[in-house]
C-alpha cells in the first residue's frame, strides 16, 4: 500500500480519468473525476463502502490517472478507455440482438428498398428498427403492394435497358429495369413509400383498400385476399402509435432503477411516433450511483447502437447530461438531446419506461443470480479448481474443423466475465498444414494469434488470461511446445469431448467434475461455441468452393459473375432451381448468360 499512499499524496485537483490495476498489471477499473485527487482518495479512506467497492480496493495494487482539460474529455476518455480494456468492475454491456432495419439510397437512379443490420454513414435513409411484434418483412409487402416499388437488388441505370422478369407480369413491379416505368414516377413511388415510413399509414391503407375492392370486383380473389391480410397487418402497425406523439417524432426513452444489489435499465424505443420494443439491460449495482450508471450506460450503449434517436428521454436527472449530449452529438453528426421532462407526454413514456425497468427487476432477480453463477462465480470457481494464476476474465477457445485435411479452418471465440464477446471471434483459414493434422492446425492458429502479443496489434487482441483447446492431452502437449517456443506464460487447458475431462499443465491426471457443475457447464459452453463457429465456417468454405468449382466449366461465367453467383443464391441447388428470370436478377447477368447456366445445369442432369 505504500506505493498507493505515496501516489496518492501527488494526484492533482483537476478533471481527468484513473486506471485502477491489479498485481498482474491488468486493469480492473476505469473512473472519471471532476476533481482526481478527492475522488480517487475516496476508495482508500476510511468511511463505509458497499461490498463492490470493498472488493474492489482488496484487488488494487496500482493506479494511474490521465489528466484531462475539460469533464466533458474526461466522460470521453473514460468510455474509450472501458471499451479498450473490459475492465471486470465497470459496466459491460453484451452484444444486444442487432435488430433489422430498412435501407434505401436515393442517389441510386431506381432506389430499392433492403433488410441490413447496422447503420453506416453512407448517405442512404435508414428506418427502424423493427421490433416488438412488428415484422420488417410484413413491413416490406406492404410497400411492395402499395407502391410497386422493384424487389431485386441489382444496380439498375437510366440509360441501361433489361427485359422486364417474371414479377412484373405477376404485377409485383412496374419494371423500371425495362422502361416501362419512367424514372419520375418510379422516384415518387420510393417517396410515398418514405412517407409510409415516416408514420403516414392512411395512404397506405387507402390504396390497399382500394385495391382490394379492384381485384374482387374483377374476381381475382387471390389478390383481393393478399391485401386484405396486408390491411390487417397495417392496423397491426398502427396499434403501436402513440396517439399524443407528433409521427416525426424519433426517441429512446431510457429509465433506471435497483434494489441495492442489481440495477436494470429499460430502453424504449419510438420511431416516426410508434412504439417500437423495449431492451431490458442488468447490471451489478455497486461502484456508481445511478447517475453515473445511465450516463455509462448511454455512451457504451450509443456506440454499439446503430440507430441514434433524435431525443433521449431519462427518468431521472443527471448532471453530466449535457457533456454526453456533447460526445453523441459529435459522434453521429447530427442533433442529439438529452433531457429529463418534468410533465407532459414525454414525462408519461419516461415513468412507462421506469414501470417496466420495475417489474423486469421483480421478475428477474433468480433469473439474474443463476447468470452470475453462471459466469461470475463460475469463473471464480474456476481460477480454484484449476489452480489458475488469475481470475480468468478473458477465456479463449480454440478448434479445428475440416473433412479428409480439405477447407481446413481454425476458430477462436472469446468470452468475457463468463459471457460470450461475439466481436472478438476471430476465423483461420489453414495455410501451413498439408493433410488432415489437427494437431499441427492448432499450432499454426496459436502461432498467429500469440504473435500479435506485445506488438500494435495487441490493442485489438488483448492478452487472455486463460486458453481453452477443444481436446484431450495430445491436443493440449501440441499447444504447450508453442508456448515454450514463443516464451508464453498464459493458462492453459484442454477439454476432452467423451468424458469432458479437464487436462491441465500441473497434473498428469485430468480434472472431473460432476455434470451439474456450473464450472463444467462454462467450459462446455466455451469449447461448444468454439467447435459450431469453426464448423460454420467451414460449410461456409467448402460450400463456396464447390459452387465455384461447378459454375467454372460454364462459357462467359468468370471469376467476377461466379462471386456474384454465390453471394445471391449461396448453393448449386439454388441456382439449380432457379429460372432464368432469377438468373438474370444478377448484375452483370443476361438472358444469354442465364441461359447458358440454366442449359448447363440441365445437361448435367
């Protein structure tokens, strides 16, 4: 403590972030202060703690601070800082389910619309996302029925000219790809189909309407039927608007709220004036009011966040409101406001939010205590059983998939505090190892991983502090010549499928454990999620090889078309299937090419 007490004695009086650190040297906490030298002095006093922080200051053998100019750098730092290092007492948010959300590019001559992921910064419009019993899908007939606007994906051009395909008769398209539509009236169907987008549903409902008298009246009732599903699909949507709402408004309405032992915070998400869904998040409670907590949270969660809101609403108040609004504002590059309404509609959706972050509590204490046994007391379990040298806070897992030594490939999935870090996962195509050697294809992958130790690239592939191999005891000696060769002092263990034996470097006799042991069912969880990623991607290879390998003996189908090939249709089956009209859905492929490919494929049969 006497090194903590001599440093102490010299932390300035200004604003900036501290790095708490263990005996190992990891970090274990990142903090911001208005003032460093009061807050960081606050841990090694002597009034009451809570049992977090107690646990904390038992595990600190150094600090470091970075000074800051202003609390608004210091807010900044501090989450770049909590993203760097994962440190195992802040607040980790896991990987969310990513939800869909609609695409279209108005600088593209004849814009479509199309499902993605994540938002990027490319200029395109972006809508969503969609969640809580609305289906993207059921979103996207709707446009299609009411607009007609184009459902294929490929690059179309004004001047270019294509026949028209098989939805344009079934009268799915206007087929502006073969000048039936003029560019100007395409352009304002995308734009009715925005508006729809922004919250106007009686347009939309008009037009199904009418159509469907149109069609039963000509007795198509097929038809008729379609539209009528698709008008109860709209009243579907339109049950989610928030009559009080103005439809243009975007909003997350994030609320907070603990029992002293966890905290919950609830996301409510509004789009275009409708109630989207709702994201439960948990965290300990402990180290950080929850003022602090909410203003973590936001920044770590805005930077994993695709769809940054126009307004966050909070159900409290917090003083360092204005600075995140600050970080967010210059982050996605447009208006961003924080605000805690006193009254009004606003301040209703915030105790809406408060109310569900209440009863999600109630309803998930035992539920949130098996997860902490599962991960946290797992892991600490873990580090005794094993005789580890430190709390295995980041775990990596490899495997090796392949099928007779051909699309050899290597996975490596990481998990941290118990739980699975999805952005770290990491793929290996084999490049060294001739035949099916599995023992030699893991010593290439911890070759390539344990390099980047100790160089720039360890930034993005942290030191773990445990390996996990999926194997028995030949699997994990292959491993231990690599790291005496590369001088690596890391834990190591290997996990054997049959009798799910844990081998480890300080026994000659594997470790077992009962069945229903959490440390078992963590570590079976680790290598399990090792073996599906690499079997993944290997299917993935191998499945893209085979498709390669059979468009190469077709006329005019070079390396350019055959990726684009396989990216639409992803197997032999597909394109065999496919008619001539799906074929020609292709950039860059014809009625002659998709011919030649459909003749082909036929012949072969």
């Amino acid at each position: 403590m006497s090194v903590i007490e001599d440093k102490l004695k010299l932390l300035p009086d200004k604003p900036g972030c501290y790095i708490m650190l263990d005996d190992k040297g990891d970090v274990i906490y990142v903090g911001k202060a208005k003032v460093l030298k009061n807050r960081v002095r606050q841990y090694f006093n002597s009034t009451p703690k809570n049992e977090k922080t107690m646990k904390l200051v038992s595990n600190i053998a150094d600090f470091s601070y970075v000074i800051t100019n202003t609390e608004i750098d210091a807010l900044s730092l501090e989450n770049n800082l909590i993203k760097k290092f994962k440190p195992k007492y802040n607040i980790l948010l896991k990987d969310d389910k990513q939800y869909p959300y609609l695409r279209v590019d108005l600088k593209e001559d004849y814009p479509t619309f199309t499902v993605v992921r994540k938002i990027r910064r490319d200029g395109a419009k972006y809508f969503g996302p969609f969640m809580g019993g609305v289906s993207i899908t059921d979103v996207l007939e709707i446009i299609y029925a009411c607009y007609n606007v184009r459902r294929c994906t490929a690059r179309l051009e004004r001047e270019k000219v294509k026949k028209e395909c098989l939805n344009y008769h079934i009268k799915r398209c206007v087929a502006p790809c073969a000048g039936l539509c003029s560019y100007e009236d395409y352009r304002e169907r995308v734009y009715q189909a925005i508006d729809f987008l922004n919250g106007n549903d009686n347009a939309a409902e008009k037009i199904l309407g009418r159509k469907m008298m149109e069609y039963s009246a000509k007795e198509e009732y097929e038809l008729a039927l379609s539209c009528r599903d698709k008008l109860r699909m709209l009243a579907k949507i339109k049950q989610k608007r928030i009559t009080s709402l103005n439809r243009f408004i975007n909003a997350d309405v994030i609320a907070i709220t603990g029992n002293g032992i966890y905290q919950v915070i609830t996301v409510l998400v509004t789009r275009s004036g409708r109630m989207q869904g709702v994201k439960n998040f948990t965290i300990e409670s402990g180290l950080e009011t929850d003022e602090d907590a909410l203003i973590d949270f936001i920044l770590q969660y805005y930077r994993e966040e695709t769809g940054m809101p126009d307004e966050i609403i909070l159900n409290i108040e917090c003083k360092d409101a204005a600075y995140a609004e600050q970080i967010l504002r210059a982050q996605a590059g447009k208006l961003v406001s924080i605000a805690t309404p006193k009254q009004g509609d606003r301040r209703a959706l915030a105790e809406m939010a408060e109310k569900n972050a209440v009863e999600y509590l109630e309803k998930s204490v035992d539920k949130i205590k098996h997860k902490d046994d599962m991960t946290v007391v797992a892991c600490s379990r873990l580090k005794d059983i094993l005789k580890l040298k430190s709390y295995p806070q980041r775990m990596e897992c490899y495997d090796i998939s392949n099928i007779s030594g051909t699309d050899k490939v290597g996975s490596m999935v990481v998990f941290i505090g118990g739980e699975s870090d999805r952005n770290s996962y990491r793929r290996f195509k084999i490049k060294t190892v001739e035949g099916s050697n599995d023992f030699a294809s893991l010593q290439e992958v911890l070759r390539r991983r344990l390099a980047k130790l100790g160089t720039s690239e360890e930034e993005h592939f942290p030191k773990p502090d445990l390996i996990i191999i999926d194997g028995g005891k030949g699997q994990l000696s292959a491993i231990k010549a690599v790291f005496d060769e590369m001088g690596c002092d890391i834990d190591l263990i290997s996990l054997a499928k049959k009798e799910e034996e844990i081998y480890t470097l300080y026994d000659e006799y594997p470790v077992v454990l009962d069945h229903k042991d959490y440390v078992l069912k963590l570590l079976q969880g680790i290598r399990d999620e090792a073996h599906r990623f690499a079997i993944t991607y290997h299917r993935t290879i191998r499945t893209k090889r085979m498709l390669s390998s059979a468009l190469d003996s077709i006329d005019g189908i070079g390396e350019k078309r055959r990726k684009l090939l396989i990216k639409r249709f992803g197997t032999v089956e597909e394109i065999k299937k496919a008619t001539v009209e799906d074929l020609m859905q292709v950039e860059s492929i014809g009625r002659k090419q998709a011919e030649m490919i459909k003749a082909y494929f036929e012949e072969e049969n």
